[in-house]
C-alpha cells in the first residue's frame, strides 16, 4: 500500500458561521435552549441575523474546522462539502483554502444559497447554533473523487451529514473506498441532537465496522448509548468501538479501545471565551497524531492541545499556527 498523500481528508456540511456575543436574556427572549444546534430556514436565517448584534464571518462546518486545524499543524489536509456560487460560497472557498486546505468541490449552480450558522457566544463560553443548511444538503455521491479518498490516511465524516439522502450515499460511498483502499475511516457524531435522530443508523456503522474511530463528547455517547451514566456509556463504546475518542471539557478526554484506556487531563486555559470548535480541533489533533503514527494517549493530548487554542478567542478556526504551539509543547513535527 502506497504511503498516504493527505493525512485527513474530511468531509461535511460547507457553512459559513456568522457568530455574536449574546446575553442569556436574548436566547431566552427568542427561545433557545442554551448549548443546541437546530436547522432554520432561509427567512429564519435572515431574521435572526437582523436581531444579533455585530458579528464575525467565517468560514465553519464540523469537518471544515478540523480539515483547517489538520493543516494548521503543518498535515496535508483536504475538504470535500458543497457551497453554492455565491458571496458566501467564494467566502467559503477563500478563507478554507487560506488556510491551507485542498478544496476540490464544484459549485452548485441555481440551488439553494450556501449554508450559514447563526452562532450565538454567551458569557460563559457556550454557543447556541441555528443552521441554514442550504447548498450542503446538495452533496452526492459524484462529488466524492475516489483518488482523493484513496489517497487519505484517515477520511473523517461529519454526523451532521447524515441527515440529506443524496449527502448520505455519499458518506457510504466515500467509507466504501476509504477501506477498499486500506485506509481509516472516521466518524464524529457532531451532536446529543444528531445522534437522537440517527442512533440506530450510527450504531450500524459502528458493528458493521464501516466506521473505525468514533469521536464524541460526554452527551454524545450517553445519547449513543440511551444512558445517563457515563461509564455504562464508555462500557458500551468500548465493546462496540475499534477506537473510540470522548471528550470531556475541563475534565480533558478519554480514549477508548478493546484493551486499551487513556484518561489525558485537560490542557489549562486562562479564559474560556467560546466553545465553538473545541471538539473539531480536537479531532484535527488527534488525526494528525495518528497520521504520524503516535500513540494513543500523544494523539489525544495533541488534540488537547488544539483545543484549548481554539476555545480562547471567538471562532472555531485556530488563530495562532497550530505547528509552532506543538513544537513548543515538545510534539514532534
């Protein structure tokens, strides 16, 4: 098998994040529920957006942010999601490909607008997301290129890309030739909300070993799970799970195989600005490590590592160079 020319190659919802500060007071005034992701329509994107107060444009998506932390730490990194041609689709591609990311998507032509999440950061960190989809929904099978996927070390899919038909082929197809190529495949769960919808669906991925590395938070696996208790979660992921990476906030992570457990102990932080990310980045870290071939418990503090960078300022991109963090924290390029 020839040596891997991506290291991850991640695939998932093309968004825009649009994101503002915002008091408790304004998500109770619109009813919200603190912490949730729920999909709008376009009139509701736009109504939203008149209500926010001043916000910050970026180029978002699950996979997105990872594929942008993947190459942030100096890995070669791909993206495969759908935008639309228009001014936020060329804000997309721009800022995706700034940051070092291949992005060999086609442009829907006369589709729907490109997606846009509406996030709102409250004082404490946590972010609140209403997501127009748009032109994501438009991902196929033909947009998956099977050099590019045979070519990836790991191809990482997003849980939220679960929901369309036509995006869902798609996500099989590319499992498909990742494994006939002898490559890993990744899934992350994206949401306590997404996996409610998709359980069964997520857990035949997982027996079928369609899937070889699942990543999720805390609520995550409980949800996966049907569980309150922690631990009967972890029980389960570890007898359903080749691997499997749970996050665990201040608490750091967990990583969990058949034979092996790996506590690693959050990386400390001043001030946690916004949540937005956290959990992409850490995924970013952890496949590059696995890239590189490092243990289980490096990999899992590498992506400690990129996490804490990102949950320090507004937005789920890295502002400093991911690279130079890791070799001052002593990881090897």
């Amino acid at each position: 098998m020839t040596a891997p020319a991506i290291d991850a190659l991640c695939i998932g919802n093309a968004i825009v994040d649009i994101l503002a500060h915002a008091e408790d007071d304004f998500l109770a005034g619109e009813g919200l529920v603190k912490g949730s992701m729920r999909l709008i329509d376009e009139a509701e994107a736009g109504r939203l957006y008149a209500a926010m107060g001043p916000t910050v444009e970026v180029s978002g998506g699950c996979a997105g942010n990872t594929a942008a932390g993947v190459a942030s730490l100096g890995a070669q990194a791909a993206f495969i999601g759908k935008i639309a041609s228009d001014a936020l689709g060329r804000t997309f591609r721009h800022d995706i490909t700034a940051a070092g990311v291949a992005f060999p998507t086609a442009c829907l032509e006369g589709g729907p607008a490109t997606a846009r999440s509406m996030i709102l950061v409250t004082p404490d960190g946590e972010r609140t997301m209403n997501t127009f989809l748009g032109a994501c929904q438009e991902l196929t099978p033909a947009d998956i290129d099977g050099a590019v996927v045979a070519s990836a070390a790991t191809t990482y899919l997003e849980g939220y890309l679960w929901d369309p038909p036509k995006a869902k082929d798609a996500f099989r197809k590319a499992a498909t030739l990742a494994h006939a190529a002898g490559r890993r495949v990744a899934l992350t769960l994206s949401d306590s909300f997404c996996v409610d919808r998709f359980r069964d669906e997520f857990l035949g991925l997982i027996r079928d070993r369609s899937v070889d590395l699942v990543f999720a938070n805390e609520g995550e696996i409980r949800s996966l799970y049907q569980t309150a208790d922690f631990d009967t979660a972890v029980a389960a992921a570890r007898a359903d799970c080749r691997l499997c990476a749970i996050t665990m906030g201040e608490r750091g992570s967990l990583v969990v195989t058949h034979r092996e457990t790996h506590h690693v102990p959050a990386r400390p932080i001043d001030r946690i600005v916004d949540l937005t990310g956290a959990g992409d980045l850490y995924a970013a870290g952890f496949l590059t490590g696995l890239a590189r071939d490092f243990p289980l418990a490096k990999c899992a503090r590498l992506g400690g590592l990129c996490a804490a960078e990102v949950i320090g300022h507004l937005g789920a991109r890295p502002e400093a160079r991911l690279v130079d963090l890791a070799a001052e924290a002593g990881f090897a390029a």
